[in-house]
C-alpha cells in the first residue's frame, strides 16, 4: 500500500490558504494528517474514519474521499508557526491492519 | 490527546554498545506499540509492531537480533539497539495505539530519540 502525498515542498505567505493531497490506488480504513517538527515526532492533527467525513480542527480541515483512497488537508490563514512537515498516514484494512502507512511528507515553509 | 514520552530524547554511543530506549504511555494503556525510525528529510519507517505480553512483529529486512523489542506492560516498550554501529545512526520514534472503540483507532507518537553511534 502506498500514499502519493502531494505537493512535496509549498512556501507561502503568512495569511495564505494552502491544500495538501494524498492519494492511494488502496483503501484504507482510516486516514490520519500528522505535522511533524525537527527534531521532534510527529503530532496529531486530524484524523478521518468514515467515507466523505469532513473534520475540522481550527483553521485545519480535512476530508476523507468517498471511496476512502484519498485525502485532503486544507489550512487557511497561515501563520509562520504553522512551518513542519505534514504527512498523510493511512491505516490498512487487510491483516496487520493496525500499521500505518506514511506519505512522503510536504514541507511548509511560510514567509512572513 | 494521549501522552507519549521516550527516553532519552538523545544519546551517543561508542560502536559495538547497546543502547536502550524506552517509550512510555503516561495517560493511557497501550496494548500496541510500535517502533519507527526516519533518515533525514525521509518519512518514517515502521520497524516494528509490539503487542504486550507477546513477541514483537518485525517489518521485512529488520533484524530481530540487533533491534530487541520488549513490551513488559502496557505503559512501557523498550528498543534496545544491539552492537550498535554507525549506520544505525537514526532518528528513533515510537508510538501507541488508542482504541477509542470502534474504528476510531488512533496513533500517537512520542518526541523521538536521536542515536548517534561514533
């Protein structure tokens, strides 16, 4: 199982929207938006259980496609904090299902 | 959300050493855990499962021999990295599995560790 994250680097400026995709040719039972600092592990953002769910968490929002094979991670008016690397993570649905399955990641530079 | 703590957040080592390294769930029970590590600019690597009480499950081309793995309880697993040499040099990261029932299973992760082998 794969996930094609996408794009891999974005610089914005701070007040900027940005999207970040994540797409599989597998389904996955869940689908996990993790944000991740040098030198540290990654951190929780946002996490997707069921088809075409839409979560929001502040100015983070997420949604879960309908055949569960992709992802979105949208965060409006950005803030020069909100720098990292953001993966995509999704758990499998055959057996060892509990694994987590990373994306490459998108590294987040914003200019202020 | 869930706490996850390791330690040390860093060590450095002499090549051939053991070094050990300890991931705690500080607020929650955890009966999985799993072990990672991430080159630089790289994503994380799933090395390993660990199930309390049980073996642990290694990822294909880890070695079992050199990346022991013990999960005595629910709070605490422990990577220990055997003769340790250079190029095991990495960026180590664990994380717990929480159950909140149903198909709302979550991972969180602990602040990683930093292995430096001279």
């Amino acid at each position: 199982q794969l996930l094609e994250q996408s794009p891999q680097f974005l610089s914005i400026q701070e007040g900027e929207n940005l999207t970040v995709y994540c797409n599989s040719s597998s389904v996955f039972s869940s689908l996990q938006w993790y944000r991740q600092e040098p030198g540290e592990g990654p951190v929780l953002l946002i996490a997707l259980y069921k088809a075409g769910e839409l979560t929001s968490n502040g100015r983070l929002t997420a949604q879960f496609g309908i055949t569960r094979k992709d992802s979105f991670l949208n965060i409006s008016a950005s803030i020069p904090s909100d720098v990292g690397i953001y993966f995509c993570a999704g758990q499998g649905t055959q057996g060892g299902s509990e694994k987590l399955v990373f994306g490459k990641g998108t590294k987040l530079t914003v200019n202020p | 959300g869930a706490v996850v703590s390791q330690h040390p957040s860093w060590v450095i080592c002499k090549s051939g050493t053991s070094v050990k390294i300890e991931c705690r769930s500080l607020d929650f029970q955890a009966t999985t855990m799993f072990w990672y590590r991430q080159f630089p600019k790289q994503s994380l690597m799933l090395m390993a499962t660990s199930n309390e009480g049980s073996k642990a499950t290694y990822e294909q081309g880890v070695e079992k021999d050199k990346f022991l793995i013990n999960h005595a309880s629910l709070t605490l697993s422990t990577l220990t990295v055997t003769s340790a040499h250079p190029e095991d040099s990495s960026f180590y990261i664990c994380s717990a599995r929480v159950l909140a029932g149903g198909i709302r299973d979550t991972q969180y992760f602990g602040p990683g560790t930093r292995l430096t082998v001279l």
